[in-house]
C-alpha cells in the first residue's frame, strides 16, 4: 500500500508538471495576458515545410523526432513493454494510474467523483434495450482490459467516467487554459474548424446533410460536430453499449435540436450502413486504442460510407508533437499500461493508409501541443 502511495505521489507530481502547471513556475504571466495568448493560437495555420513538418496551428510546437522514442519498435520502447507484461507490477501500475487520472483530475477542477456517481445513481440504466445490438460480434482487441478497466470499455464504470476523463484529456492538451470550457474552446475548436475548412475548400459545397462520428463515446465529439452543422443528421456510433447509453440518457435532457442525434451501436470497422450515406466522416481520439488493422477497416469503411466530395477527419495523437516526445518515463510507462495499443498507433502511417483507402488532398494539421488533426476527400 505504501508502495502505491509513494507512486501515486510520484506520478501525480509528475503529470502536473508534465502538463506546465507546476506550482514552482515563478515567473509565469499574469493570468489575463496568459489567456490572451492562449486564445491567439487559435486559427494561424502555418504551413508545412514540405515532407518534413505537419502544418500547425500557431503556437503549436513540434519536436525532431518522426514519432516518441518510447514508441514503436525501439529499445526504450521494448524494456517498457516488458515491464509492463510483467504482471505484479502491471497490477500497480494500473491501481496507480486510476487514482492518478482522478486525482489529477480533480486538482484541475473537473469534479470527477461527482460527474461519476450523478451517472451511476441516474436511470442512464433504462436506455441500454434501445441501444444495445445483442448480434454484434465484438472485435477480440474489444475484449481485453483497458484504461484500467478490466473489462475494458464494456462497464457502467467506463461509462459514467468517460465525461470527465474527455475533461481531462483537454486541460493535458492545453494546459494553460484557466477552465475546462477554455481548454475545450481551442482544442475542440481548432479541430471542427479544420474539418470546416477542408471541407469546404475540397468538397465543391459546404452543404452538410450527414454526419457521422465513429467511436463516439458519450457523445462529447458528436455534440459539437451536431452544434457545427445543425442542419445535419448527425449520428453517433459506438462498440460499447453503456457508452452510447450515457450519450442518449444525456442527449436527451440538453438542449432539443432540430434534428435529434441518432445513436448506432456497431463495430466502425463494418457498419452496415449504406454506402456514400454521409457528407462527413469524423474519428477523433480513436486509432490510438486500436490495433493497425481496425485502423486500417476504418478508414476503409469511412471511404465506402461518405459521397464523392466527403471528407474524413481523424483526430488524435500527433507522433511529431514536442510534448509527446518529451514525456517523463514515468508518465509514458503509465500510459502504455492502460492503452495496450499506442505502439501500433505510432507505427501506423495513417496518411499513408488514406491513400491506399482512395482518399485524396490528405492534409495534416497540429491542431494542438499534442494531437493532429488529418483531412481528407473521397474524389468526385
Ligand atoms: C477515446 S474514445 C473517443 C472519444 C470521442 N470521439 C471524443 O472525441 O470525445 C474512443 C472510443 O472508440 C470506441 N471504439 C473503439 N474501437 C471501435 C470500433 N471498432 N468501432 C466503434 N467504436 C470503437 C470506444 O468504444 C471508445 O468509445
């Protein structure tokens, strides 16, 4: 027990400082010039140099390497694979990194024992018959522990956790936002426009009638795609059920829209929806849980389920960003135990698997410090 303290110590130090919030930073500004200049890294695109850099939003910081060092096939990434695999201190690692998300979580405002127990205690049970398709085969990768998660993404628990952990995820990526609305502003912000502006410079019209988020989790990503286009027909789809419940049970008591988001449960890599049904395809903050051949039957299927004119958008971590690359051992050996996926993420070359799919101008932008945002059309 001492042993998980000391690491829970350790590693909760770690992540704040890792995230540039340490309480030591002298010499920061002032918190209204600091805003201020978080908000201007908003929308300045600079321009990639070509085949060597990934366009970024202003501000955005790339490092030297083509992707961490402590991913993919190295030898930094090999030991940490084995001390993973080495199952007592796996067992501690993994208690550890769950205190560790909530604690963190929590130091940063984002109430997430609260958020956790509003979900559990709610009727969100009651919206599982609708969702839930009792023939779907789930992928083998699905089934195995993951976040912490013994079972993985098919729990209540996961569930009612995801809203804050997606919380969390945002105030990692711009840590010098004063809020989590503020984090999710930029973040959320520069991704959707990316998506807008591609599409309209690429598809010929900025008509948007269907949109699709595959591995939509509790709705947080759709919710904003469906508040961007709200003269879209917006839908959700998920492989975990209690997921897509805790999305329909919140989407439900928001704000009515127009046209009410519809919620699928099915695997993205074989939807079953009608071919050339959608306007726009977006997956964000999937692929790095994944293995390389979902990754691949999804950008497949999003080439199959868009129109001539449609873009694709992926979101996630940009292999090129400088505080990817930068993380403590501590922190990267914590994050390879939960996502037992992201050497293969950073292995995979997802522009290149775009290409092959039939997708074309295929751009790639830091849309912030640590995930990229790529672009692309199926040809007219
Ligand atoms: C980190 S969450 C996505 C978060 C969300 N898109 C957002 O931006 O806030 C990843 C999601 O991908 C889903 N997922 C993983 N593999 C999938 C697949 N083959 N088909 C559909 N969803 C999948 C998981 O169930 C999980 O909900």
């Amino acid at each position: 027990m001492a042993l998980t303290t000391s690491l829970q110590n350790y590693l909760s130090s770690s992540l704040i400082s890792a995230s540039g919030n340490a309480a030591t930073t002298a010499i920061k500004p002032p918190r209204s010039s600091m805003i201020t200049s978080v908000r201007m890294r908003h929308w300045a695109v600079h321009a990639a140099a070509p085949d060597t850099t990934t366009a970024s939003v202003e501000g955005f910081e790339e490092g030297v390497l083509v992707r961490p060092n402590w991913s993919g096939e190295t030898p930094l990434s090999r030991l940490v694979a084995a001390l993973i695999s080495f199952k007592p201190l796996y067992s501690l690692l993994k208690l550890g990194a769950r205190q560790v998300f909530i604690s963190t979580a929590e130091k940063k405002n984002i109430p997430w024992r609260e958020m956790t127990k509003e979900i559990l205690e709610s009727e969100v049970y009651k919206e599982l018959e609708s969702i839930q398709n009792n023939s779907l085969v789930y992928p083998d990768y699905y089934l195995n522990p993951f976040h912490a998660y013994d079972e993985g993404n098919l729990t209540w628990l996961a569930a009612a956790e995801a809203e804050p952990a997606t919380m969390s995820m945002a105030m990692r990526a711009i840590p010098d936002a004063s809020s989590v609305d503020e984090a999710n502003e930029i973040m959320r912000g520069n991704w959707i426009r990316a998506i807008e502006q591609h599409h309209i410079t690429y598809s010929g019209t900025s008509t948007v009638r269907d949109v699709l988020d595959i591995g939509c989790s509790v709705g947080v990503s759709t919710g904003y795609l469906a508040d961007k286009f709200p003269m879209a027909k917006v839908t959700g789809l998920d492989l975990s059920p209690y997921f897509l419940a805790v999305a329909q049970y919140k989407a439900k008591r928001g704000v009515p829209r127009k046209y009410p988001i519809r919620w699928i449960h099915a695997n993205g890599e074989d939807t079953g929806l009608p071919a050339k049904s959608f306007d726009i395809v977006s997956i964000s903050y999937v692929f790095h849980e994944c293995p390389t051949r979902a990754i691949v039957n999804m950008v497949n299927e999003a080439f199959r389920l868009l129109r001539p004119g449609g873009t694709l958008a992926l979101t996630d971590n940009s292999p090129k960003s400088k505080i990817l690359q930068e993380l403590s051992p501590v922190l990267f050996t914590l994050m390879k135990s939960t996502e037992p996926f992201l050497d293969e993420y950073y292995l995979t070359d997802v522009e290149e698997t775009m290409r092959k799919a039939g997708f074309v101008n295929i751009k790639s932008l830091l849309t912030d410090p640590r995930h990229m945002t790529t672009t692309a059309t199926v040809p007219q």
